[in-house]
C-alpha cells in the first residue's frame, strides 16, 4: 500500500485558504486592497479643495465601510459611481475587482483588474490579483505570468510571492516551488500555513530531514497548530520513529480532537507500527468526524487490508474514490487488494487506470507483479524499470503469504525484477537485483532470503 500521508487539496482557492494564518481568501483579498487604499487616499486627499474630489473622498470611504460590514452589492455600487465620475481611477477599479471577487464574480473581478492595469501598467497588486483569479479557475500558466509580473515590479510582493508559490505546487513543481515557498517564508516569517505547505512538498521530495524541520518551525509560531503535529508525526512515521510519531499525533489530537485529518494519520501510524485494531478505530473515528474526508476511507482500506481483510478493504476503498475519482495513491491501493486477492484481471485494469492518471514507482512495482503473476515476463521486467525511474516511496506490501512488511517502492521494483530474471534463469542478474533491493532497505528481510537461494542456485 502506500503510504500517502499528505493532504490532496483540489483546488487554488483550498490551497490559497491555508496560507494566511487565522485568515480565509477574503481577508487576503482585503489585505491587499488595504495595500492599495493608502495610494488611494493620497490621490483624493490632496486636491480636497476640488468641490469634485471631496465628493469622491466620501464615497471612498462610505465604499470601504461597506466593504468592511459585508455589503458588497452596496460597496459595488460606490465603486462604479466613482468610475463613472473619475473613469480613470485606478484605486477604484482595483477595488470594484476586489468587491466582485467576493461576490464570486470571478471573470468580471479580472476584467476590473485589467482596467487598472490599463489605466496603471505597473500596479503590481492588479497583477497578483489577476493570477489569483486565474488560479481559482484553474488556469495555472496563465496565473504564474501574472504573479511574475507582480513580482517583477515588486519583488517583495507578499501575495504575488504567495500565490506562485501555491500555483507551481499545483503543478507539481516542486523544486521551483521550494524556492518560491522559502521567499514567500522570508517575507512572512510568522505564517504558520506557509511552513505546512512547504513541508508537504519536501516530504513529497522525500527530504525527510528538511520537512521535518519545516513542520517543527510551524509548531514553535503556532504551539496551537493541530495540523502542524500531525505533519510532524507524518514524518516520523516515514523514518520510522514510532513513540515520536505517536507523541505528535496524540498532541494534535490534544490541540482538536475533532481534526479528523489527525485521526486519519494516526490510524496511518498505527498500521505501520503494526497495531492494526486501533488502526481501524482511528480512522473510524476520522470517518466519524468528517464523512466526506477521502484519506479516513484510505486509512481504513490500508488499515482492513492490512489484516487481509480484503473485501471490507475493497469496500473501503471504493467509497474513497466516490469522493475522489483522480486519486491514483487509492486506485492503486484498490489494485492491491484485488491483487492479494488472486484477482489479477481487476488488479490489472484497476492498477492501468491508476497510472493513467499519476503513475507512481509502487503503481508500476505493482504491475510488475501482476504481470508476473500473468506470465508475463517481459512486460513485467518493463513495468519494474519504469517503476525504478520514478521516485522512491515508503509503502507497505506482503512479499510472503501472510506478512506485511514496511519497505520502499524502489526495494520492491528490484526484489520483484530479481524473481522474474530468476525465473528466466538469469541468476547473475537476478542475485545483483536482490543485492539492489537490499542497498535501498537493509531491513527488507523478503529480499534477503531470495538473495540467499539465488547464490546457492548458482552454486549449483
């Protein structure tokens, strides 16, 4: 199974919620209008003697007080009495933009944007707020060129810094986004949200010590952060550090008990240490908490599978992807549990299905292993270098009849391709292989022991 400890989040504006600490995407969008009501008030205040700006100096105000109480179809209608008197008014345009965005008038929000940055070319917040709104839309691309731009007029822009950061993570740039995290981070050194997102990412990288480091800095800004204990015990559990990881689940279930999430990884964590009655307690709790929460019904497929429970696990499983269809980790999981199953065909198509979406090394190991199982040697040899050419994983799978073992994808690709070459009579290659699987986890016992009966073999 793998173990996939980390938060899917579906969109630009779920990611962009937990950036700002303590703050929703609407308080973001007003802090940057507040940026920008300084200039404002500079441009209308110094002609007050004009009869005309004085009039406009009250609608200022009367549209930022409406703003603040919530009254946006009200405040909306300020702004364009301003533009109809002032067409120029850059200020007014920017915050008729930011009214409509949270009127959720998303394509009308850039049109106001694009009107002040006609009016103003190098109106950094314009542009920033621009890629917001491409991002929400999903428009990836076309948001981080206007971040860009933001961030070319002012490098130091924090929501431009902000918004790169979460667009290229969901493009699965993670190196890029590393560095636009760690700039996002030296501008808000405070942002609890920023260290989480930025230890998901290198925990995805495997950079197990620096995500660590990253979820740690989170807990010493914010102590009361339940979930930046459970990134912590996510963590640990991927290095193996059981009571360490068990302390920081328990402390983000101290902080929320209601933080499903926490209770998901806690029954993650439990699995992997092999405590798998609570492990399905935990993530029935999780499922109690939050019925829509797709990782609860992960945890107790992995957890259910894990004590060959394979129906219930299938089951489980299923009710995950209803509530997430483009989860590979999932659907790979579903492939597993038909493959323990002896259900090869199911295991074949499910785990295919999988890969099309987001092949991963334990997807392709897996297929390997069909195959294998199939006959099909020389697709399964295919299935395990692809696997080998992907990023290694911490996952959990049963080499024996009865055992599971904690290992790592790139281990279980050479274990399986070392049985096929064996099988194939290639006992040189096969017995390197095993020696491979062994180099990536010195603890894979199951790889050891086929070591061992490929060299006598080839004593022989």
């Amino acid at each position: 199974m793998v173990v996939s400890m980390r938060t899917r989040r579906k969109g630009f504006v779920g990611l962009f919620l937990t950036v700002v600490a303590a703050v929703s995407i609407s308080s973001l969008f007003l802090s940057s209008q507040a940026s920008a009501y300084p200039t404002a008030k500079q441009n209308y205040l110094i002609s007050k003697n004009n009869v005309e700006k004085q009039n406009t100096n009250k609608l200022f105000e009367q549209g930022l007080a409406l703003e603040s109480a919530g009254e946006y179809k009200k405040a909306e209608a300020i702004w364009r009495q301003i533009l109809q008197v002032e067409p120029k008014n850059s200020e007014a345009y920017l915050n008729l933009g930011n009214n409509l965005y949270h009127q959720r008038k998303i394509d009308q929000a850039i049109a106001a944007y694009r009107k002040t940055i006609e009016i103003n070319p190098n109106y950094a917040d314009a542009y920033s707020n621009i890629g917001m709104m491409l991002g929400i839309q999903g428009k990836l691309d076309d948001a981080v060129v206007h971040f860009k731009k933001a961030i070319k007029i002012d490098p130091n822009h924090r929501l431009a810094n902000t918004g790169i950061s979460i667009a290229l993570r969901l493009q699965n740039k993670l190196d890029e986004a590393v560095v636009a995290y760690g700039k996002a981070i030296e501008l808000d050194p405070e942002n609890t949200t920023l260290y989480l997102d930025l230890g998901d990412i290198l925990g995805r990288q495997n950079k197990l010590d620096e995500a660590l480091t990253a979820y740690s800095k989170a807990t010493e800004i914010n102590p009361g952060s339940s979930q930046a204990y459970v990134g912590v015990g996510n963590i640990l559990t991927q290095q193996r550090k059981w009571e360490e990881a068990q302390t920081a689940y328990n402390k983000a279930i101290e902080i929320d008990p209601k933080n499903a999430y926490a209770w998901s990884s806690l029954s993650h964590g439990l699995r992997l240490n092999n405590n798998q009655q609570s492990a399905v307690s935990a993530a029935r709790q999780a499922i109690k908490l939050n019925s829509k929460l797709t990782t609860a019904y992960n945890a107790l497929g992995a957890a259910l599978g894990s004590q060959n429970q394979f129906d219930e696990a299938i089951f489980a499983y299923r009710q995950a992807l209803e509530l997430d269809p483009n989860n590979s980790d999932i659907r790979t999981n579903l492939a597993e549990a038909y493959y323990y199953q002896n259900k090869f065909d199911e295991a074949f198509s499910t785990v295919q299905d999988s890969i099309k979406q987001d092949g991963s090394a334990f997807s392709y190991a897996l297929l390997g292993n069909i195959l294998q199982k199939q006959n099909k040697l020389d697709e399964a040899i295919e299935a395990y270098r692809q696997a080998l050419n992907l990023p290694n994983e911490l996952i959990t799978t049963r080499p024996g009849e009865t055992d599971w073992v904690l290992t790592y994808s790139h281990a279980m690709a050479h274990n399986g391709l070392g049985l096929v070459l064996k099988q194939q009579g290639k006992l040189e290659a096969a017995i390197k292989e095993f020696e491979l699987a062994i180099s990536v986890d010195s603890d894979f016992m199951t790889a050891k022991e086929n070591l061992k009966q490929a060299q006598q073999r080839a004593k022989l």
